[in-house]
C-alpha cells in the first residue's frame, strides 16, 4: 500500500532559516509557517504530508478527501480520536470536554451537548438570547477588546441565567483557555490555582443550577442529565462540558465577529448592501429578522473561510486506516491546519479574494472545499446554530444606525493577506 511522502531534514532545517529571519523582520511567524507548508505540497505533490520533527512525525492534512475521511466517523478507538498533546492540554482545563472523549463517552456527551445547545433548530431561548444581545451591543465597539467583554456578558447570561455568575469568569476562561496549549501538555502550567477556583466556581454554579427555571443553557442541562446512564451522570463529567460553550463566547466567537465586522466595515459596498439587508428585514430585535439575513451570514461564513477563528485541529490514527489506497499506521498524530486548506489557489484561483456571494449559491464548490468554520461530519460543532445566529445578531445591532462607518484598511483590497491584521480589529464609531 502507498504512504504519504514524508520530509527530509533540509526541509526542516529550512523551516528554521525561515522563522528566525521572519522573527528577525518582525513579520508574521504563522504566514511563514503557512507558506513553508503549501510549499511542500508542491514540492512533494500531495495534499497530505509526513512532517518529520525528528523527535515525532505529524501528518499535515490539506487534501480534503482526507479530511472528509478523518472527521466524518465519531472519536473512536477503533478510528480515530483526539491527538494525544490535545488530550494532554485540554485536560488541564476540562478531562472530560466533548472535544477529547471517545466511543460510549463521546456519544453519551454529544447527545447531552446537542439537547442543551439543541443542534440543528432554531433554539428554545433565542428570544431571551437576543435581547442579551442587544442590551450588550446597543452602544458601538471600539475594538476585539470590547467584543470579547460584551460577548462575555451575554455568555455569563446565556449560560448561567442572569444574576447568577461573577463577571470574573469572563476573564477567567479567556486566561484559562490560553493554557490549552502544546507548551502546557508538555511542561505543565503555572496556572492550576486559578484552574482549581475556576472548577470550583463551576461546581457551585451546577447546584445552585439544580430546578431553576431560567432560560439558561444551565437548566437545559441538568434536564438533559436526567436522560444520561447514571454512570455518566456525576457532576465533574457534566461540569467538563461547561468551558466550551463559555470559550466559544469570548474567543472564536468574539474572534469571527470583530474579523467579520472589520471585513464588512473595509468594503463600501460590502458594507452597504448588509445594511439594507438589516434594514429591510426589519429591525434585529426579532428573531425572524436575524434569521432573515442570508447576505450577513455570508459575509461571515466568507470572512471565517479567510480567517479561521480556530485555525487547527488534532487527530491521532488509534487503529492503522487507509484513504484512497493510501496507509495511515496506527498511533499516526494528524494535523489539520485549516488557513492552508482554505486557500488553495489550485483549486481556486480566488482562493484569497473575499467572495461572500460563494455562500449564497448552494452549489458553488466552497461548501466542500471550506466547511471548516464549525468542522464536519461527526464531528462538526453542536453550538455552531446558536454562535453564528448570535454573531449575526450583534453585527446587525452595530450595523442598524450607521454606528460604525466604512474605513478603507488593507482589508479593502483583494487579495487578502493570510493572517488577518490585528490592527483591522479597531472601529471608530461615527461622531454624533
């Protein structure tokens, strides 16, 4: 059976060169990076690649049929499941998060995570969720700093029930969620007192959580825990599944709203066009408006294929599997890197140009060449209906009056850099 090509030490030796003259510039190390990569697929030519670190060897997935074939199948020992410096990191935060578990573990808790965040329907509370919204995005933004601490209090609300959590958590999780990290797998973290307060606090939000009748993602929890085997049914398991829909808040959800808001704010028309969409709907207070935006949401499906806000995911091969006739041996570490994946120029000559209007046709191939936003298969987010639907949300209430004006930045014109410029992430609200 075939195997994938595999680099040779000049290959790392000048990755090497290449970073300590980027760091040297002041340039963008991960664009360095990126660019070493999509080299190497034309240099090997293939899509996936063995990376020889010396000490461990990664699979680099670009080739979407592998992919499709890696994420479609649940976490399985006898698949595959997570990477092992993922599972090493992550359970320094949460041991038991849906994103490190696997087989009867993994479907017990994806069932309870898609009840509470009911995947794939509109949610029970998004009246209650989108006045939080708007109550937190009513006055302009000035930057990502003020996104993620307005996210963070629709999260605090979201999740817990309003009242019922210490603003602290918003920081909390942000500086906790850092530490999911190689650097943490590998050394550990100086961080575990603020760990063991942060579980605490979660632990006695849990109880106090017990027959509320809020409308939080908290109660909806505890009566999907009443449908779990009682062997899954302890209270740090549940409490495991927390953090992640608290992150989604404050990090990749704060992350796609100020890029996808930046990117529609650079373009004149762009930026003219979301606006009548929201004013024509109606405005975002109702539901129905929000869900009445298709543009909107391509603009920030578009923006998310451009800039990832997670940019990787790690798989290890628990058993040796095969795609397209090409062997993948047991205990194989696999990588996607998804900015690569998404901006294959080969197979789209426009891979780089910000095109929302791609989403708009259900046929245009980025549907399967660019699911990444919230994963695939098995696999894809069970909170990705409820975070775009409140990203929307909030982009139309800064959007309605005109708050936010058109400003040319390097976002203006295509094509687009590959790492999105963190200076974009600054708006200037119109004087009144």
């Amino acid at each position: 059976m075939e195997t994938y090509p595999k680099t040779r030490l000049r290959d790392l030796i000048r990755l090497i060169g290449l970073l300590v003259r980027t760091r040297r510039r002041g340039g963008d190390l991960s664009e360095a990076v990126a660019g070493w990569l999509r080299g190497l697929t034309e240099q090997y030519q293939s899509p996936n690649i063995v990376i020889d670190l010396i000490f461990r060897r990664v699979l680099f997935v670009s080739g979407h049929a592998l992919s499709a074939h890696v994420l479609a199948s649940p976490p399985s020992s006898h698949a595959f499941v997570a990477g092992s410096m993922k599972k090493k990191a992550m359970s320094f935060l949460a041991p038991h998060a849906l994103t490190i578990l696997q087989d009867d573990e993994w479907r017990a808790f994806r069932t309870f995570n898609e009840e509470v965040l009911q995947t794939g329907i509109p949610h029970g509370h998004l009246a209650f969720i989108l006045a939080q919204v708007e109550k937190a995005f009513s006055q302009p933004v000035r930057d990502i700093d003020e996104i993620r601490q307005r996210m963070g209090q629709v999260m605090l609300v979201t999740v817990f029930g309003e009242g019922n959590a210490p603003p602290h958590l918003i920081g909390d999780i942000q500086e906790l969620f850092a530490e999911v990290s190689p650097r943490t797998a590998v050394l550990g973290s100086r961080k575990g007192a603020l760990r063991d307060r942060f579980r605490g606090e979660l632990g006695r939000l849990w109880q106090s959580g017990a027959g509320t009748t809020q409308p939080a993602l908290l109660a909806l929890a505890h009566k999907a825990a009443q449908k779990l085997d009682g062997t899954y049914r302890r209270e740090d398991l549940l409490v495991s599944q927390i953090p992640h829909w608290m992150f989604t808040f404050t990090n990749s959800g704060s992350d796609l709203l100020g890029r996808s808001l930046a990117m529609i704010i650079a373009r004149e028309e762009t930026l003219a066009r979301v606006r009548q969409e929201v004013s024509s709907v109606g405005r975002p207070s109702e539901v129905e408006n929000v869900h009445r935006s298709p543009y909107l949401e391509a603009c920030i499906r578009e923006t998310g294929r451009l800039y990832p806000p997670v940019v990787q995911t790690a798989h290890r091969a628990a058993r040796s599997s095969s795609c397209e006739g090409v062997d993948i041996p047991a205990g194989t570490e696999l990588r996607h890197y998804f900015p690569v994946n998404n901006r294959n120029t080969s197979l789209d000559p426009l891979a780089n140009h910000f095109r929302p209007e791609r989403w708009l046709d259900p046929g245009d191939p980025v549907h399967k060449r660019a699911p990444n936003l919230f994963l695939t298969g098995a696999r894809a987010c069970p909170g990705r209906d409820l975070i775009l639907f409140i990203v929307k949300a909030a982009i139309a209430v800064l959007l309605r009056d005109g708050s936010i004006p058109a400003k040319r930045s390097i976002l203006t014109d295509d094509p687009l850099p590959f790492s999105f410029p963190s200076e974009c992430a600054r708006f200037e609200p119109a004087r009144r």
